[in-house]
C-alpha cells in the first residue's frame, strides 16, 4: 500500500530544484537500453566502503550480468555519510536509484512515506526460510517486507592477550561473558597508567540502543507515529556500568569516550588499554592493520541479565516504489543474497551474514581464524529491536539522545536527568 509522502517536503523545501540540477542518475524509469533492443538497466546504489567489500560486491553484479543480458545491473558507488539526506532529495525529486542499500534503522521513514515497495511476494521461498523471523521482522513495517537483510554487526570485546596474562587474567573462555566478568578484568589491567578498556562513545546512542537489549531495556513500546518510551533500569543498565567504570573503577581511558571506535585502535595497538569494545566489522581492521606480533583475541559476547542479547539492525537492500522494474530488481537481489554471494560480502567487512546458508560458508572461509568464532557466536543473540518500528527514531537518536549520553558520560549530569533528557526529547519530537 503506498502512503501519503512527506518526509522530502517536511526536510528540504528546494529537495525537488536539487534533485533536478545535481541528482541526474535516475532510476530505472529512464535506464532501458537507449538502442531499443529490450535490455532493462538497474542502477544498484552500493554504500559498501571498503576496498575487499567492493570488490565482492562488483563480483557479484558482474556475475549476474554475464548471465541475464536482458537485465543488466550498474553500481552506483556511494557513502554512508549523508546518506539519509540524499536520499530524501533522490526521492523528493524522482531520481532515487532502483535497489537502495541502507539499513533497516534508518528505513522506517521512507517506507512510511510510501517511497520503498512492498518485498513480500517476491523473496525467494528458500531465502526466507533460510533467514530467522526475528531478522525479517527487522526489515517489516505494517506486514510488509520492504528490504531484504543482509550482513548485521554485534559489539564486541577485544583483547591484548599478553596484558591480561601479565595481570594474570584468564582470557574468558566460556560461551559468553558478563559485564561483572568485564569490569573485572579492566579493573586487573588498569595499572602503571594504563586502562583496561578503551571504548570509542563519541556517538554512543547506536552502541546503548543496542547493548541494552541484554538488560530488557527495549525503550519503546508500539509502532510508527504512536510510539511511546519508557527509561528504567533496563534502558539504563548499559549507560550507568560504563559509567562506574569510568568514574568509579577508572578503568575506562576517559579520553576514549570522545573518540571515534577507529581512533581507539591506536592505543589497543599501544598497549595503552587492554581491551576495546568495538563493532564485529573490526576484527577485519585489527587483523589487517595490528602491529606484527600483536597477541589479540575476540572474547565471548557480552550477557546482561536478560542473556546475550543485542539489537539486530541489518544492512539492507530495498528497492524503489517508483521503479519500473520491481520485479526485476527482486530476481536480482535474489541472486545477490544466495549463502556464497552473501557469505563473500559478509567475510570482506568481518560482518555477520543473515542468513544460515552464508554463516555456514563463512565458517568454513574463516576456519583458521578464531576471532571469527566469536563473531558469529555473538549474532545468535541478534533481536529485532523495538526502535527499528518507530518512525521517528532517527530524529530522536541524532538530537536527542546521543548529546544526552554525552553529558551523562562526560559526568555531566546524572543518570536521573539522562533518563529526563531521553523522554522528555521524545515527547516534544513525538507531539
């Protein structure tokens, strides 16, 4: 079902003079073979920004296209930064490309406002059963499917292996590991003026949002434009333990929690901090870019009280309402989520593929690499979390809640004015 479309009036009042004049890519609408001869043209936006991971992707366009001459895939290269914006203007002004890659969190929006179409009958049945209810309800608004879920991230704990033994910590060996167990282990290698954890917060709403599913702390109750939010105890678990160690502990390197999770890595690789949580996606930079000799592990994933849980927001693909070729454009993401295409993409950004096909190839591409068993260990806990079914999230998120988690973890202000900040913000977002 197509809704009334706002959101391009409602955030940019000349998107549809700028799409005109600096958006001229189109979308399938004007992308047929300009000799006549019958051939459909998708143009396929990719935000895939690493070298090996753009390779894959071009891998796989290239395979289908040797293969279907009547349907015939173009990448259209872009960025992650700005994207939401751009693409406000692309639909606003009938230049959104046929197959969008984003990700479900930031989705919402467009499919309310009736921009991205209706997936539902066109997913391979293997496919869909190859992928959990859980993840499919990640990418489903009002019944329908309006993405297909691809490659999903967890936060997890990396080590230096020769710190924690010269502290003589045990590396963590059991199927998850607590926060108690974390806090100790940073407390035992805090010494000499070194931290046992470094932890990149200057955005850190993403890394809350998510961690704090593992305490029941879901945020929101109810869907679109209706939701409501409530902070207690479970949406403030994850925020008030960094804060302990960081103020009380002082185990957390407190300029790390107004870096970036990459500008961390150089003290990881210092031996200035012990550990670093980062997103999954890093242990391919680690192993990539560590110093020769660096002893590093991936230790088992974090378990709140309600268990190892974190919040799934998958990368997705979807595909443009207006497009003249749906149909086509879901034969294509067919193909491009079969386990080896995802399984490639997936083991080139050290990302957790969503489907059970593509984690078994994984398994076997990363057979010697032990920090992938963790990676794939901590997506069993993946959940579709209840912020990806708010229309409004984005706008909260951006300006509200990550300035509030930055005060409280720059101890600005209480854990009781962080929970004021929170939904007090979203009742004045949410009318």
């Amino acid at each position: 079902m197509k809704r009334i479309r706002g959101i391009g009036a409602v955030a940019f009042a000349g998107a549809v003079a700028l799409a005109l004049t600096g958006c001229q890519q189109g979308s399938a609408s004007n992308g047929s073979d300009s000799e006549g001869d019958g051939a459909v043209t998708l143009q396929f936006q990719s935000l895939s920004d690493q070298p090996a991971t753009q390779e894959a992707v071009k891998t796989i366009v290239d395979t289908w296209n040797a293969e279907n001459e009547d349907v015939q895939v173009e990448i259209v290269q872009a960025g992650w930064d700005g994207t939401f914006d751009k693409l406000i203007t692309q639909f606003a002004g009938g230049t959104a490309p046929d197959i969008i890659h984003y990700e479900a969190s930031s989705i919402v929006s467009f499919a309310s406002d009736g921009y991205l179409a209706d997936l539902t009958d066109h997913i391979d049945a293997d496919l869909k059963s190859d992928i959990s209810e859980g993840v499919w309800d990640s990418v489903t608004q009002d019944g329908e499917i309006i993405a297909y879920p691809s490659t999903l991230q967890s936060y997890m704990v990396f080590a230096n292996a020769d710190l924690l033994e010269a502290a003589g910590v045990e590396v963590p060996s059991g199927e998850t590991m607590t926060w108690e167990e974390l806090q100790e282990i940073a407390r035992a290698t805090t010494t000499g003026g070194n931290y046992g954890l470094g932890w990149g917060l200057a955005s850190p709403t993403a890394a809350m949002m998510s961690l704090s599913l593992g305490f029941d702390g879901g945020f929101f109750d109810g869907e679109g434009a209706e939701a409501s939010i409530e902070v207690g105890d479970g949406e403030l678990a994850v925020p008030e333990l960094i804060h302990e160690m960081a103020y009380t502990d002082k185990s957390i390197e407190p300029t790390s929690l107004t870096q970036s999770g990459s500008d961390v890595l150089a003290s990881f690789y210092g031996g200035k901090v012990a550990m670093t949580v980062q997103g999954s996606f890093q242990a391919a930079n680690i192993a990539a870019d560590a110093p020769e000799g660096f002893n590093w592990v991936a230790l088992p994933p974090l378990e709140g009280s309600a268990g190892a849980i974190q919040a799934a927001n998958p990368q997705t693909y979807s595909v443009n309402v207006d497009s003249e070729y749906v149909e086509e454009s879901a034969e294509f993401l067919n193909f491009f989520m079969n386990g080896e295409n995802l399984a490639s993409i997936a083991y080139a950004d050290a990302l957790i593929p969503s489907s059970g096909s593509a984690r078994t190839e994984v398994e076997t591409l990363a057979a010697d690499d032990p920090a992938w068993t963790q990676v794939l260990a901590s997506g069993e806990g993946l959940e579709g979390p209840p912020f990806l079914k708010v229309e409004k999230y984005t706008e909260w998120k951006d300006t509200i809640a990550t300035p509030a988690y930055q005060q409280y973890l720059a101890d600005q202000i209480t854990s009781e004015e962080l929970s004021a900040q929170l939904s007090d913000g979203w009742t004045d977002i949410a009318g």
